[in-house]
C-alpha cells in the first residue's frame, strides 16, 4: 500500500506538512469514529493500515482542541497583556510615603519616596510574566528533563532484572 502522507511532506525539508486532503481524511476517520467504528473498520474504509486511522483520528482530535485552545490562549494572553501594561503604569508613577493621611517629608520639605509600592509592581510584574510562561508552555522542557531521567533509571533497572546482580546475563556463553 503507498503511504497515504506521501504528498504531505515538505520539498526538500523532510518535514510533514499536512495537506488539504490528509485533513479531510482525518476528518472523515473523526466521522466514522464517532459514528462507533473501530479502527480497523476505518482504515478498511479509508484504504490505509489500522495505525493510519488512529493517527488520523487522534490528529483531527487535536486540530479540533487546538482551534479552540488557541482562541481562548490568545483571550488569556490579551488578558494578562492588559494586567501587565496595568503593573507598569503603577511602576512608573511615584508613590509618596503617607502617615496619618499626611504626605511625609524631608527636611528639605521634598516629599518621600515610597519604594514599597515600586517593590509590589515589580513583584505583581513578575508573576504576571510567570502567568505568560505557563500559559504558553515556555517552561515545559524541564519536564521532559525530569521524564528523561526517570526513562534512564526505568532502563537501567530493566537491564539490571535482564543481566542478573552480576552483569554476566543468562547466557553460559557470555
């Protein structure tokens, strides 16, 4: 069987690169899906293997989230793009210590500084900026670090079970 992604990869890239018929198709698996096909009954239908039909579905499951996570993502960041522009006007203002309800200050008569407020702004800043982060994914790879690593002792102990305490294995060749 020809595989159905043949068209679908970019020229010269090597990279996939879905096309307006790959789309219709996993729309169509997404279809029949729905409708309490199997699997196998789908790929029999759309002439690919039963792995194809998944991947079909699980694509245009996908496609059909994202459009919507991306809408309300991009209502999200509008949102915090608002509250930030909010932070930055309080920090570019000059806020005055008060006591009594009386503007303190110096000997000078100059009124003082409040740096505390400056100091919320920047921390408010902060946060809002770590919102962005989270929120668009940005921090994600020190996830796939910590995976990587459990992946690396999850191995190592499979080898260990494998090749016995000593390492020789089961084989009385080795």
């Amino acid at each position: 069987m020809a595989n159905p992604n043949q068209d679908a990869r970019a020229h010269n890239t090597g990279r996939y690169e879905r096309s307006i018929e790959t789309a219709r198709r996993d729309a169509r698996a997404a279809e029949l899906r729905a409708q309490g096909w199997t699997y196998q009954q789908i790929g029999d239908e759309l002439g690919i293997h039963r792995r194809s039909a998944i991947d079909c579905c699980r694509r245009a499951v996908r496609e059909a989230v994202d459009g919507a996570a991306k809408d309300l993502i991009h209502l999200e960041v509008t949102r915090l793009e608002a509250m930030y522009d909010e932070v930055l006007d309080v920090l570019r203002r000059d806020h005055y210590v008060v006591s009594y309800g009386q503007i303190v200050r110096d000997d000078a008569g100059a009124p003082l500084l409040d740096d505390e407020m400056k100091l919320k702004a920047v921390d408010r800043a902060l946060r809002t900026r770590e919102s962005f982060r989270k929120l668009l994914g940005l921090d994600a790879p020190s996830r796939v670090s910590v995976e990587a690593e459990q992946l690396g002792r999850e191995i190592g102990r499979l080898l260990d079970s494998a090749l016995g305490p000593d390492g020789a294995g089961d084989d009385p060749d080795a």
